[in-house]
C-alpha cells in the first residue's frame, strides 16, 4: 500500500464512520454507571436542546472556507475561518483568539509546505497572476 498525503485522512473518516456505525446499532445500555449526570443531561434528552444554529451555522462557515481557500489563499482564508469560528462558538477574548489562529494557520501551512513538501499557496491568488 502506498502512502499519500490523504491516505490519513481517508483513513479516520473510515474509522470515524465505522465507529458511529457501531454506535448507532448497539444496544442502549441502562445501567447506572453509563447514566449522564449534571446539566448533560437536558441537552442529550431532546433535539429542541441542541443548539443548532452553532452547529448549521459552522457548517456554514466551513463551506464558505473551502470555496475561498483558493481566492483568499490558505494563511487568509484559515486565520479567519478559526477566528469567526472562535467567535461562533463563545470565545470572547479576541486578543488571545485572533494570534493563536494566526499562529495555528502558519504552523499548519509551514508543516504542509516545508516539511511535507506539499505546496499550499499561502497567499492571495491575485500575487500568483
């Protein structure tokens, strides 16, 4: 078996898939060591629970990230995407929030270029015409 860059990723989607799977057909278990305690407990009751809007909302997010990866380019494009996602989520220490995704995205995109060789355009398509 060769190894390429997406032979990890496709690998945990499948284990990902394959483990939800499990989950979903065994059977519930209604002992008292797997009961939930604490304000879990609302949220896991109902779907009218869940918050929605964060999770459709990233999902959004995450759409509009992978259509401007190209035109923004991929230092832009991914300091945004987990700043604006920070945001979603509740973070509001915006000074703590917007260098950790900066340096998150540079490290990312250094790994990827440099170490692995794999060229990612760091930046705007505009610079690359």
């Amino acid at each position: 078996l060769a190894m390429k860059p997406n032979t990890l990723p496709i690998g945990l989607a499948v284990a990902g898939m394959i483990c939800s799977a499990v989950l979903l057909v065994m059977p519930d278990s209604s002992s008292e060591e797997n009961k939930v305690i604490g304000s879990d407990q609302k949220y896991l009751e109902s779907p009218e629970n869940y918050e929605w809007g964060k999770g459709i909302g990233l999902l959004i997010l995450a759409v509009i990230y992978a259509l401007s990866l190209r035109q923004a380019g991929f230092l832009i494009a991914t300091s945004l995407f987990l700043s604006i996602g920070g945001l979603m989520l509740g973070e509001r220490k915006v000074w703590i929030l917007l260098p950790v995704s900066c340096l998150a995205s540079f490290l990312v995109w250094y790994l990827v270029d440099e170490v692995l060789s794999i060229f990612m355009r760091p930046w705007p398509m505009i610079f690359y015409q």
